[in-house]
C-alpha cells in the first residue's frame, strides 16, 4: 500500500470537488456522483500501480434495457489513449439496447498485449431484471491470474445477480493507473462510453481489505470520497465511519488525488 496514501483526508465537499476530474458529471448530494449522458465520466490517476486489488461501488438508476452499445460501469487502463486497444484496458461493461447482449455484463481485460494478453469474462444476464429505482452493489476483483465478478441487490449479502471467475495470463500493469468511473468514448463512439441515467456512490478502488464497513450502507446518504488504500482504524477518530446505523456516510470515485477516507457530512 506504500506510495498510495497521503496524509490529507479532504475535509469538505468543496475540497473533494475541485480535486476531481468531472467530465460532464454531476454531483447530487445525498446521493452520490450521476453520470446523465454517454460522455460523462469522473476520472482518477492512482499515485502508483495496482497490479492486484478490488474496484466497489453502488449503483443507482440501472435497468436491463439501458440505452447503448459496450457501456461501461467502470473502467482502467495506461494513461490517455483510446481505451479499447489501450495494452492495459481492464473494462467492466453492461450492455445496452443498441446491443445483441442488451442486459449482460462483461468484463475485458489486456494484460500488455492484445495478441497474448487478452482476457474476457462470459456475458452474464443477471438472474433477475434490473430495476432502475433500486440499488446494486458491483464488486470485481483481479490478481493471481484470476478474475472475479460479483453483483448483489444492495449489499455483500444481498440478493446475488452475477457470479462468474476467470482465469487470465499476464498482469495488469498499467503506467499511469487511471481509473475512471464510467468511461471515456472510445474510438467505438459514445454509445460505448458509460451507462448514462447511472448514480455511482461508495466508490473504492483498494489493493487489499475489504470494501468500507459503513453501517447500513444501503441507507447511507452524503457524498464523501474514497479513492485508494487508506486504512480506515488508522483515521482520525472525527474521521471514521460512525457506528449508528443511521449513518449519513456515503463515498464517490474522484480523480487527482490519492486517498481513501471517509468524513461525517453534517
């Protein structure tokens, strides 16, 4: 985890803002980051590479029957160039209506080279419809040569929608590490950028542990931030997760910094 912290937890949502890259991205608060239209994503430049690690979220306002092609949820790879045959593409995708997959996920991933290095998951219809009003918890992880995919209604025990593991060969090294919430448009076109109408909240990228143990996270409400390991008991104590379940702590993806924390939201 060396190299991906700082000492500064972002103290407000003003701070937090500025410090992310919003690309036609809106912050709703009380909710989380929404991504309205095919274009719009927020990005984050990891202070080192992740070569293993976790990427979580929770998502608002996703259905079967989305519009789009190759949309993505979520998305990695090696600096600035077009991600589709970027070396390091790692892309989590849920196909929209101007897709013969409409409805599955997919995930894609280039360790290095296309040629050798390509990997992907099945695509994988959720055993039950998304409903847009409710609120899915998205769960990959990569390392080892394995891949997995995890999506359950609301919570880690919620009701489970995907489950799928893969093998891949080679390391996803990617140098910068950018990280985005959605995706930029590839060369494809818009139609295969990010799912649009989406809320993102409880974003976090890790290269270990486990996912921020907020209480009752399904009903947490508050933009907060976090991005990269920040081990969560070593926070100052007006810092961490309160343990009432009536919570008001929620957490978005942002860019240009490398921290993970979590702040109160009065």
């Amino acid at each position: 985890m060396a190299g991906l912290t700082t000492s500064k937890v972002p103290a407000n949502l003003l701070q937090i803002e500025t410090m992310c890259r919003w690309r036609g991205a809106q912050l709703v608060p009380g909710k989380g980051v929404y991504l309205p239209t095919f274009q719009s994503h927020v990005t984050h430049t990891l202070q080192s590479t992740l070569t293993a690690g976790f990427f979580e979220f929770l998502v608002e306002g996703l259905d079967s029957d989305s519009r789009g092609g190759k949309t993505k949820l979520a998305s990695m790879h090696r600096g600035c160039t077009d991600l589709t045959d970027n070396p390091h593409r790692f892309t989590f995708e849920k196909r929209g209506d101007d897709h013969p997959d409409v409805g599955k996920y997919r995930t894609r991933i280039i360790t290095g080279n296309a040629l050798t290095g390509s990997c992907d998951s099945e695509r994988i219809l959720p055993t039950s419809t998304l409903v847009v009003s409710k609120l899915y918890r998205h769960r990959v992880t990569w390392g080892s040569g394995v891949v997995t995919l995890n999506v359950r209604e609301t919570t880690a025990t919620g009701v489970p929608l995907v489950s799928d593991q893969f093998t891949c060969q080679g390391t996803h090294r990617p140098n910068p590490h950018v990280v985005h919430i959605g995706a930029p448009a590839p060369r494809g076109g818009e139609l295969d950028a990010s799912v649009p109408g989406i809320t993102a909240r409880f974003f976090d990228v890790s290269q270990g542990g486990s996912y921020p143990g907020f209480a009752d996270i399904a009903a947490a409400l508050g933009p907060s931030c976090v991005l990269a390991p920040y081990p969560l008991g070593r926070l100052p104590a007006t810092m961490r997760a309160p343990a009432s379940p009536t919570s008001t702590i929620s957490a978005f993806g942002c860019s240009s910094f490398g921290v993970r924390g979590s702040h109160r939201v009065v």
